[in-house]
C-alpha cells in the first residue's frame, strides 16, 4: 500500500512545480510585453476618441460683453414674429393699427416697460435676453411705425 500512496504524490508534486514554473514565468517573463502592449493600446484609444471640432458662440459673448453693434429693430423682429405675425396669445399683430392703437396713445417709455417685465404669455424682454433696452425700444418702435 505504501508503494500505491508514493506514485500519486509525486505526480502531484510534478504537477505542482510545473504550474509553478509556468506562473513565475507569466509574472516575471511576461509583464514587459503586456506593458508595451497596453501602452500601444492606450494612445490608439486615446488618439482615436479626439473631439473632431469646437463650437464657438461669439455673438452671445459679443452681445453680453456690449461690445457689439446695435442690431435694428427690423434686424430683432424675426425673434418678435412668431407671435406678434399671427397675433397669437393676444399679441398685438404686425402692421394692425387696431392693435398697436391703444399701445401708441400710452407712448413707447410705457411699452417698454411692459415688454421689459414681460405681459401674459410674452416673457420678460419677449424672450430676448441678450437685447439691451434700446434695441427693445428699436423693435417696439419698428412694429409701431408698422402700423403706418
């Protein structure tokens, strides 16, 4: 029985020093490889998943900056005409002197005012938040003088 119990142990032990062997050669031999590679691997990543472009908005700087021109009212109308066109929401319609009347007889200081608080379903400064006062006063005078 003695003999039956050696053979078994010394395949065990063959087969433990050959996995040994072969995981000190992965740890210690393979490690430089697997490096480089990876390395490689990385740059072609990170040389792929570069952005392609930029998006620059400058006329919003430009306008919050006040370094920009002055637009004119009929330049600011095209913000204005999605309702002021149709006269949707109660909004005074484009070129409607019945419209426009009352707003004309309390002057365009009062108008402003209204417009620059916001009324009903018109935001305040009508949505346009990057206009200053003056260009209002161009677009409120450019949709009076519409009337005419």
């Amino acid at each position: 029985m003695s003999q039956g119990s050696k053979g078994p142990s010394k395949l065990m032990l063959a087969i433990w020093l050959i996995v040994m062997v072969f995981i000190a050669f992965k740890f210690f031999g393979g490690s430089s490889d697997e490096t480089s590679v990876g390395n490689t691997t990385d740059s072609a990543t990170l040389e792929r998943i570069q952005p392609v472009g930029e998006v620059r908005v400058e006329s919003a700087v430009a306008s919050a900056s006040g370094s920009g021109a002055e637009r004119s009212g009929a330049e600011l109308y095209a913000r204005c005409q999605g309702c002021h066109g149709t006269g949707a929401m109660g909004a005074p319609k484009f070129g409607s002197l019945a419209d426009w009347a009352p707003r004309i007889e309390r002057g365009i200081d009062d108008v402003l005012q209204v417009a620059i608080a916001g009324k009903g379903a018109m935001p305040p400064k009508g949505g346009c938040s990057d206009c200053s006062d003056n260009e209002l006063k161009s677009v409120i005078q450019y949709m009076m003088d519409s009337t005419k």
